[in-house]
C-alpha cells in the first residue's frame, strides 16, 4: 500500500492564544510530529497550516487542545483543507501587518515559577531583574501597543534585544523563544530607584 497523500489544513484559532507561549507551543508540536508548515498570530488570534498525513493531523489538532498552555484559552477553532505546499519543515513566521485586532488581548501575567526561580539564583543572568519575563509570563497588557501581539508592536521595542537574549528568543528549544516581552538587566527597562 502507498503511503497516504500529505494534507494540509488551515487552522484559526480566536480567543487568548497571543502572548502565552501558543506559537512556541505549536511549533514544539508540530515538530516533534514531523508535521511541516507554519504558525502566526494574525488579527484574530493564531493561524496554523499544518501539513501531514490524514491521521497524523488528527492527532495534531487532538494535541492542540489537549496540551494547550496553561493561559491560553481557545474560544473558536476552523479548520478547512486546503491544498498541500509541500514545505521543507514547520516555521514560525512573522504576523501580517495589516491585521487588524479581534484578538483577545491578555492581562499582565505574574511571574512563573521559572522566573521566579532564576529571579532569586545569583548564578543567573537574571538575578532581581525586576522585568523579567517568560513566553508563560510577564507583562502584556501593559505593554500592548496594538495587535498583533508581537514585540514591534509592544512598548518593548524601544529595548533591542542584547546578543544573549536575541539568542534565547531565536532557540526553539529555550523556554523564552519567541517571548515577545522578554528582556534582561543588560537591553531591557531599569528601575529608577
Ligand atoms: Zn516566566
Ligand atoms: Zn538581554
């Protein structure tokens, strides 16, 4: 018998899916899957192309809302099928620019049990950073400039991002890829005491 054909769906997913780690989450998955395609945020929270075979998308979409992150809440979900593109492997891609926000914009989040942990280690780079942050916490609605929940549209974009942390922010396999609100003592906000 012939391997099944891959296919490809189209997955939208509303509700508050920005700023708690969902794009990292998806993309771990679908990796670990073998699934190929991509992940964004747009206007209306995350949009998925999945590619793979019938069963294994199945198993995906179970997945995701199985394991989603614990502050993520997925209020609709479509899914169509679409034609295959045949991708080289699953990516995280940068929002659409026009999108305009329905998209539910998240309260601030308080601090992680991670961050909490490197907060108070004198080993860490870390260590009593008051902003420190987490794709599982820190700052969004205080932050949030506009949607799409992306740093460029956060206050933060006015703190470039040092080499070590561009570097945990590039890392699939760091707890803080792609957290939008991240920062250290070196590139991020100081507190003026
Ligand atoms: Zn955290
Ligand atoms: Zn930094």
């Amino acid at each position: 018998m012939a391997a099944a054909a891959p296919e490809r769906l189209r997955i939208a997913l509303a509700g508050a899916v920005q700023g708690v780690g969902f794009r990292p989450f998806v993309y771990r998955l679908a990796r670990e899957m073998g699934i190929t395609g991509f992940v964004k945020n747009d206007g209306g929270g995350v949009l998925i192309e999945a590619e793979a075979s019938a069963p294994m998308l199945r198993i995906f979409l179970d997945r995701l809302a199985e394991h989603a992150p614990r502050n993520a809440k997925v209020t609709a979900r479509q899914v169509a099928a679409i034609a295959p593109r045949g991708d080289a492997g699953f990516a995280v891609v940068a929002s659409a620019v026009e999108a305009a926000g329905t998209a539910t914009i998240m309260a601030d989040l308080a601090p992680c049990a991670d961050c909490l942990r490197e907060i108070n280690d004198p080993a860490d780079r870390r260590h009593r950073y008051p902003f420190i942050s987490c794709v599982a916490c820190g700052p969004r609605y205080s932050v949030i400039e506009a949607l799409t929940y992306d740093r460029a549209r956060t206050s933060l974009r006015h703190f470039p991002l040092c080499p070590a942390c561009a570097a945990e922010y590039a890392d699939p396999a760091a707890r803080r890829f792609h957290a939008e609100s991240m920062c250290c003592g070196a590139c991020g906000p100081q507190l003026a005491l």
